[in-house]
C-alpha cells in the first residue's frame, strides 16, 4: 500500500484524563504553558511576566489582592495583604511598577486571605482576625458639618454644601453683624480623623481670628493643638489649605441629628461676612468599623406610664403620630416616671409634644437607665433640647445621651411586659403643668460594637457580612448607603441560609447575592430586610476554597448555547463547578486526576480547602491556582488548557482596571522554600519573559503533546504503521528552533528526534513555517508527538502538524 499523508489540524481542546488513543481529532493530551490561539484553534505559549513590586514587600506569602477605587476623589489603589499588614501605595499605581511600601492598616491575619469590597466611597475589608475595616480613601468626605447659631438656638445643616463639588455652593460661617463668637461649627464623621481640608469659598476671611478645634472625648470638648494650615499672620481661613492634629482618644456623640466622631471648631473672633468653605474633606486612617446609627429614628419598643400608683401601658399612646392619642403628663409630679423599652441600647430619645399642650412649669427632665442591679443617673450627661428656659417638655425636642459609649444597659423584662429589651426612665425634677400631652416617642439606637467578621460584599448599596460568631448560619447586612451602621430598621441579620455551619463566602451574581457553605449554595434576593428572600441552589455541591469563586460576564457554550450570561465558578472537592443561576454543572472532567485521590497529580488533602482562583477578562480565563502551578479554564468556549507554571509560584491574583482604563491581571507570589521569591507582586500577561526575584529573565518553557495517532484513521484499522515523516505548520517567527519527542505505542517516555535535527520554525519573508522532519519510526501501532521549546524570548505558535505513514503489516490474528 502506497504511503499516505494525514493531517492533524489543532482544532480540538485539551483533554488529560481520557484515553489518549481514543480521543477525537485535534485533541491534545498535556503539555506546559500553553494556551488557544483563537476560537478556531492552534496553541501558544502564555505571557510572561514582569515584577511590579521591584523588591521584596516582606518575606511571607502575599495572601490576598485587592484593588479600590474612590470615585469621588478620583483614586485608585492596589493592596497587597501581605505579613500581617495591608499594604498599598500612596501616589504610583498600576500598570506602573512600584513597591507598596506603606502600611495601611497592621494586624490583619498572616494566614487567611481577606475579602474586600467598595460600598459607595469606602473600601471595606475582612479576614476574621478582627472586626471589619473601613477606609475611605486620602481625603474622604465627613459625615456631617454644623454651623450653630446661638442666638436661634438652631443648627445650619450645611454637609450637602461642603460634599457636592459644586461651585455655586458653599457653608457660609458668618452673617456679619448676626454672628457671634458663640455661633461654632461641628465636624461630624465616621471615624476618628487627625484633621480636615477646607477650600474657601469666595470670600476669605481678613479679621484677624483664630481657630481652635475641639474633639468629644470622656464626656468633654478637649482641644485638639490643631496646626492651621489656612492661617496667615493670625487670619483664619484666609486661604485654602489644611487643619492637622495627632490621633486621640474620641468617641462618638449625638448632636443636632448626626451620631459620628464629633468636632468642635470656633472662632476667637467673628469672620468677615459670608466667609465661606465650598467644600471639606477629612484625613481619616483606614480602621475597624465603628457602628453607628442610620440617621432613621425608630419607634420605641415598649413603654408603661407610672402615674404614681399605678403602670399604665402606652406603647399604643406613643407610636401612631396621631395627637389625639397621648400620654397625659398633666400635672406629673417627681413620683411619676416614663418607662421606655429599646430593643438596642439608645443616645437620643424624641418627645414629641402636641402643639398648645406643652408644659410651662419650671421643671427638669431626670434619665436613668437599667443597668443590670438598679437604676443608674444619666441626668449630669444628658442634653435635653426640649428645655425652654426652665422648662422642660416646652416644646418638641430630642433628649442626648452624651455618654452613650460608656454605659452597659442590660436587657430586662417589666412587669406587664415580658419581651426583654433596655429600660430606661424619664422622671420629673417638679409638677408639670397642667395639660401636658406626649403623643409620640422615638429614639436613636447607639450600636454595639461589630464582632469580627470572615469576609464582606457589597449588596445593592449595602455591606454584607458572614462569619458572624453568634450567628454563623446568617448574613448581616448594614442600612443602605451606610456601611458603617448594622442597627436599626433598615439593617438586618438575614437567614437562616441552611444549617448552623458557618458561610464560607457570598458574591454578587447579577442582580443577586450567591451565597456559598461547605455542603450548600444558596441565592439571596431582594432590596431591603422586608424584601429578602433565600434561595436554596443546591445541597449536594458547595464549596471547599471560598477564594475560588469567581463571577463572569461572559457565558459558556456549554451552559446555554449561543446566549451570554452570567456565571460563577468555584472549586468544591471533586472539582470546578460552574452555574449560570439554576443549577452548578461540573466543567472540570478534563483535569479531573487533580479531583481524584487515586491520581498522583491529586491535589493534597492539607491544601484542598485553602484554594484561590482568579479571572483574566481580557482572555476569558479562569485561573485556579495550585500548590505550586495552576489549572486555566477559558469559560468562553469551556475548555481547559495544559498545566501551567511560573518561575514564581502565584499565591493569588486580581484583574484590575488601571489609571490608563485597560484591563491587567496581577498575581501575589507564594513562599514555597525558595529564598527570597514570595513577598512579590507581578504583572502577569507582559512580556514574553519570565523573571526571577533579581529581575533576570527566565525562559517559558512551554510544549504540547498530542493524542495517539492514527487511532482514528479507517485505512489503518489494526494495522502496523512506519511513520516516516512529520511536517508541523507554525507561524512564522524570526528565530527558533522546536524540539520534537515520539511517544511509540504509548511508551511513557518520549525519544527526541535527533536527526536529523530540531525544527526550525524561521521562514523569511513568510507567515507560516512548515519544517519537515524524517522519522522512519516502524512498528507503530500508534505514536504521540510532543513539542517544545525553552529559550528565552522566543515563542512556539503551532496550529497543526501533517504526518506520513507507510503501512507496514497486519496484526497477527
């Protein structure tokens, strides 16, 4: 029989479990470092590598990466969790190579990778190792600014006019003869700062004046020994510029319906008419969360009257905002007392006092709250805004708890009322007047402290938190816009989501919320807590490495032909699942001897559950990261592709957009033993190179390997073959040379064609290189070719091979 020429397009996808001599044309059987050309077929080598971290950030393994954007001020940043320390760069940021050399907040975990997200200008962070941290970037925006009039005795709420970035408004700090030195301005914000920056608004202050600032600490205003950057020659805000302090010990108050850091900022002397500030940013450190209060008042809980022999219950009296129900006060003597239950603990309560039946007798509020064993004072540091004179309850007003932060009220029950929660009582100094009617009571929660959390999200304009220690099972989620405040109303533990087993991990997926457990998946729906609603997914498939878990855009045709979608990937144990909203399907049956522990590649029992994955959007790939290499998966056309390893081992990597609005990926870089290689960040698809710690070059050793041939072929059909000769169809490259191995009647080990030599993959002046090499390799019954090549710079694009074979005999019968 004449000798015959076959070809072998490389049209199919990689596939390393399966019988090699069984699988369909095109499909390759391993290799290294190697990827699609395109959606039609051929391979490549991946990219290389460059170090955007020149030198060593620490000797450990970069846990995590992440990046921020503030919007508002128009930042952005990468961080690195790297030694116990999220780190980041204060001016130089990708795709600009540069050490992250500054130290944003310390004491994170040195084991656990940490979850991040931005919910509106705050970057928010989580590990488990201490309660959640907020940051808003260089200069984020305060919480609130007051200018109080003294002789109105009334608050100018100016915080939209300072925070709008426009031009035509601003906070006006004097009306000229109107204004006294009485009259101060209050800085409210979310955490503690060491100090703020103004820029003057059209008119400058000339009077010579100067400016002290005060913070609340212990119950006090303290000065803080500001340095003025806006003063010249003993003017005050004279010109834009820069209020600095050291940190100190402040704590939160309630003032003028803002509860945050609080600060103090008045005037030796009274400023030029319409001094203005057009707008003021505060320097505000990265921090654990402090909860605070929404700014929504809520209802009272419970409350009973004592009019001096007997409780009358009132909850009804005070909580429906129609005046003609009320508690009568008519003539309340210093016997009498309101008791008022919280379900949190409160700073402020709100009296509202139908209009003409407000009390005019001298008389003053007393508040005393349940603190476990007897009733405890809270009159020496209370205000009580509802005083007209010596009057208390003269008009509708607010009762603050300036020391909210120091007191321990504990839950309790009252008689007629057996739902525990915090009681607290409101006496009477003197007789009230006569015809004194309280229609309607509310308070403001002041939180406790946030536990520590093991991961965050975003959710709809909401922080989403798991890993709570009371409450594993449950997500909690902060108010609207507010990822600092989880009370009241608007915020909410959310669940059950199955059994008491802890959640591992929760992503968006399009206009839901994927929460994942070790045995579960479940999908969270809605906008507020009286909307939420919980999805069961799956109880046979969860998730064993949260860090896995991965969102895309782009659908794979494997899931829903021919319809883009969204889909998550993540790895359980037995595999990579994908699932596209209804139910996870397993893509990971090509590498599946890395899922099995019959398989020497399997990945360790130790390591299983501490996996981490990351996308690269520009190749639609899904990297899962290994012990010491990784498994890619292109998720637009469901394939994966042959092992891939690095000169320096990843630990983890991000995609991120940078300041030049391109898409990068960059990975972390793992200890493994090998002295000084961890500690790094790299840029990965750059240059054709990898490197070392010192920077040196390293080749990308990449090969490929294809299926046993000519299984498939009808005319061979249990025959013997020689294979006499090997055409390989690459693209045309300026230099290099291909090492090419036969693999003979599935022998493990391959023998290099030596002679009559390597191919040659330069073809001057031409696209494609077509080298040819003489093999003569008889009593074939099937052979695999592999490829390879290990120089530096060079790159091997392969898109099939042609082959010629010459029968040699039929099998023995």
């Amino acid at each position: 029989m004449a000798n015959q020429l076959f070809e072998e397009p490389f049209i199919g996808k990689y596939d390393g479990v399966s019988p090699v001599a069984l699988l369909p044309k095109g499909t390759v059987t391993d290799g290294l470092n190697m990827r699609k050309v395109g959606l039609t077929g051929g391979w490549k080598p991946r990219k290389g590598f460059t170090l955007h971290t020149a030198t060593q950030m620490a000797a450990a393994t970069v846990l995590s990466l992440h990046q921020y954007r503030n919007p508002l001020q128009d930042e952005t940043f990468l961080l690195a969790q790297c030694d116990s320390d999220l780190k980041y760069n204060t001016t130089v940021q990708p795709p600009t190579a540069a050490l992250l050399g500054t130290d944003l907040i310390t004491g994170v975990s040195s084991t656990v990778p940490g979850f991040s997200c931005s919910v509106g200008e705050f970057f928010c962070y989580a590990d488990g190792t201490k309660g959640p941290v907020i940051w808003g970037g260089t200069k984020p925006r305060p919480l609130g600014f007051l200018f109080w009039d003294n002789g109105e005795e009334s608050y100018l709420n100016y915080t939209r006019e300072v925070t709008d970035n426009r031009a035509d408004t601003e906070a006006r700090l004097s009306f000229g003869a109107a204004t006294a030195t009485a009259d101060v301005a209050y800085l409210f914000t979310n955490e503690i700062i060491t100090g703020f920056n103004v820029t003057i608004g059209a008119t400058v202050n000339a009077v010579s004046s100067t400016m002290t600032v005060s913070a609340w600490r212990g119950g006090a205003w303290v000065d803080v020994s500001a340095t003025d950057g806006t003063d010249t020659a003993g003017v005050t805000l004279s010109k834009t510029g820069s209020v600095t302090w050291s940190a100190g010990a402040d704590k939160m108050r309630m003032l003028g319906g803002f509860l945050g850091y609080a600060y103090k900022i008045a005037f030796s002397a009274v400023l030029t008419d319409a001094t203005g500030i057009k707008t003021l940013t505060v320097t505000q450190a990265a921090t654990t969360i402090t909860n605070k209060w929404n700014g929504l008042y809520e209802w009272v809980n419970g409350c009973r009257f004592f009019n001096g022999t007997e409780y009358i219950e009132s909850i009804g009296k005070i909580t429906n905002e129609a005046t003609s129900l009320y508690i009568d006060l008519s003539e309340a003597t210093t016997s009498c007392f309101i008791y008022i239950k919280t379900i949190e603990p409160a700073c402020t309560f709100g009296f509202n006092l139908a209009q003409e039946y407000e009390n005019s007798a001298a008389a003053t509020l007393t508040l005393e709250y349940w603190s476990g064993g007897a009733w405890t004072s809270l009159t020496a540091t209370s205000v009580d805004e509802t005083l007209t004179g010596s009057a208390t309850l003269a008009k509708t007003g607010l009762l603050y708890i300036n020391n909210a932060d120091q007191i321990t009220p504990i839950m309790r029950t009252m008689e007629g009322d057996s739902v525990p929660g915090y009681w607290y009582r409101v006496g009477f100094s003197a007789t009230l007047a006569t015809d004194v009617r309280l229609y309607a009571m509310v308070y403001a929660p002041f939180p406790k402290a946030l536990p520590t959390y093991d991961g965050c999200v975003e959710f709809k304009g909401r922080l989403a938190l798991w890993g709570d220690p009371e409450f594993p099972n449950y997500l909690r989620i902060s108010a609207q816009d507010r990822p600092d405040c989880f009370s009241g109303s608007d915020s909410a533990f959310v669940g059950p989501f199955g059994d008491m087993s802890k959640i591992l991990c929760a992503v968006p997926f399009y206009n839901e919320l994927l929460v994942f457990k070790r045995d579960m998946v479940f999908m969270l729906e809605g906008y507020s807590p009286g909307t939420y609603g919980i999805l069961k997914v799956t109880d046979t498939v969860g998730c064993a490495s949260p860090h896995t878990v991965q969102v895309v855009e782009v659908g794979t045709p494997g899931l829903v032909r021919e319809e883009g979608l969204t889909i998550a990937l993540w790895q359980t144990t037995d595999g990579v699942y994908a699932l596209d909203g209804r139910k996870p399907k397993k893509v990971s049956n090509p590498i599946s001897q890395f899922f099995n522990p019959e398989d020497s590649t399997c990945i360790a029992a130790a390591s299983i559950r501490n996996r981490q994955a990351f996308v690269d959007k520009t190749n639609n790939e899904y990297h899962f990261l290994l012990p010491a290499g990784e498994l890619v998966y292109n998720y637009a056309t469901d394939e994966w592709y042959p092992p891939w390893q690095r000169s320096m081992h990843l630990s983890c990597g991000i995609s991120l957009v940078g300041n030049d609005n391109r898409v990068y990926v960059y990975g972390g870089t793992l200890e493994t033993g090998d002295e000084g290689e961890d500690g790094f960040i790299l840029r990965l698809e750059n240059d054709t190179t990898d490197k070392v710690a010192a920077g040196t070059d390293v080749a990308i050793s990449h090969s490929l390997k294809t299926r046993a041939l000519p299984f498939w072929e009808k005319e061979y059909l249990s025959l013997l073959v020689t294979l006499r000769k090997v055409w390989a169809k690459f693209k045309a490259q300026s230099a290099g040379t291909v090492t090419v191995k036969l693999f003979k009647n599935l022998a493990s080990t391959g023998v290099e064609i030596a002679t009559p030599g390597a191919m040659s993959m330069v073809s001057s002046g031409e696209g494609i290189a077509t080298p040819k090499l003489d093999v003569s390799s008889t009593g074939c019954s099937c052979f695999q070719l592999e490829f390879s090549l290990a120089t530096v710079d060079q790159e091997m694009v392969i898109w099939g091979i042609v082959y010629e074979l010459e029968m040699s005999r039929l099998y023995d019968s």
